[in-house]
C-alpha cells in the first residue's frame, strides 16, 4: 500500500488557480476591492469608475484638487495596492 504525502489546502488551491491561470484576474479583483480601504472612505466616496487597462489603473475623481492631491500621491498608491493584490498588478495610475 502507497502512502500519499498530503498537501495543505493553501498549496493546492495555487497551484490549481496557476494551472487555470486565473491568479492575475484574482489580484486584479483583489486591487479593485482594495481601493477604498487603501484611499479611505472620503476620498472613495469622489471616485467615480474604477477599472485597469495595461498595468495602468484608471479612476474618474470629481473634484480637481483631490485629482491634484492623488497625482502627489501615485506612487504611494501603486505601492500600496500592489501589496493589497498580493502581486505587482499595475505601474501607474491615471486619474480623469
């Protein structure tokens, strides 16, 4: 009789999300629901649409100076929802 090695859930599940390759359309779900915990309840409540094209995330923001202040902020912002997604999933942020 042959003793199978079991494996953690944790393990199994990567690898079977790999072998679909369903790991980026996941971190990219994960950075989009992480954008009003990272920004903040004020600032996601002037968001308009959100979506990611090309490594890029694009977000509509009603107010110009707020647009101004994230602009300062981009590459804080990258970094944080980047960690949010477990995996680097744009480079910039373009705010309209």
């Amino acid at each position: 009789m042959h003793r199978h090695t079991a494996q953690p859930i944790a393990d199994l599940l990567r690898q079977y999300l790999s072998q679909q390759q369903l790991q980026t359309p996941l971190a990219e779900h994960r950075l989009l629901q992480a954008w009003p915990e990272v920004v903040g309840p004020a600032v996601a409540a002037r968001t308009g649409r959100i979506f990611l094209r090309n490594g890029t995330l694009h977000v509509q923001i009603r107010s110009a100076a707020l647009r101004h202040t994230l602009t300062l902020a981009q590459a804080q912002l990258v970094a944080q929802l980047n960690r949010a997604a477990r995996q680097p999933v744009i480079t910039a942020i373009h705010f309209c």
